[in-house]
C-alpha cells in the first residue's frame, strides 16, 4: 500500500503523519472515470443544473399549455352559442363591448376597491 508522509512542526517537536492511499484510487481508469463524471455533471453543456432548470421549464410551459387547452375549449363552446343565437350575440355585445342600441342610453357604475386601513 502506497504510503505518503507529511512532516508538521508543533512547537517544539516534529511530527510524522502518515496518509494511505488506497490503490484502487491511483487506478488511472478510476481517475478519468471520476474526471470525467465531474466534467459531465458540472462543467458540460447539458449538464446537471442545466437539465434541471429545462425540465422545471418544461413542466411549466406544459401547466400553461393545459390551461390553454381549457381556455380554447371554452371559447369554442362560447361562439357556438353566440353562432347560434342572436339574443346571446346581442347580450355579449352588450357586456363586453358596451354596445347600445339608437335609441338607448348606457351609464357603466364602476366600484371603488376597498383600502385597507
């Protein structure tokens, strides 16, 4: 087994340490194996931190693509009704638009927020 030795000064006396190195660690294929694991988790392009944020990402844009889905779903079902009914036309018109007819007068009443104190 491969023996280092390290000499420290403690005050007034000298002493030796010695550390062993297993040799399984100065195998040169364990070495670039750790090499190269560290260049593949921290330092290449697709790393670990960069895969982690694209795939919080991807959940993110799929969560968005959910609710557009739902929103689509919705609006399609509101223009068959507006499609298929002009009282519906008219109201929607109406509520959303603020449109009026000739003879007609519209006053939109708009609520103060309440402040908290």
């Amino acid at each position: 087994m491969a023996c280092t030795c390290f000499h420290i000064f403690t005050g007034m006396k000298l002493k030796k340490i010695k550390i062993t190195i297993p040799p399984f660690i100065k195998n040169k294929y364990v070495i670039a194996s750790i090499a190269l694991l560290a260049w593949l988790i921290f330092f290449d392009g697709n790393d670990f931190f960069t895969q982690y944020s694209y795939r919080k990402k991807l959940n993110e844009l799929e969560k968005e693509k959910e609710y557009y889905m739902v929103e689509i779903e919705k609006n399609k079902q509101d223009l068959q009704s507006l499609i298929s009914s002009k009282k519906n036309l008219e109201k929607f018109a109406r509520e959303k638009y603020l449109m009026k007819k000739d003879n007609e007068e519209i006053f939109v009443i708009l609520e103060k927020p309440e402040q908290k104190k």
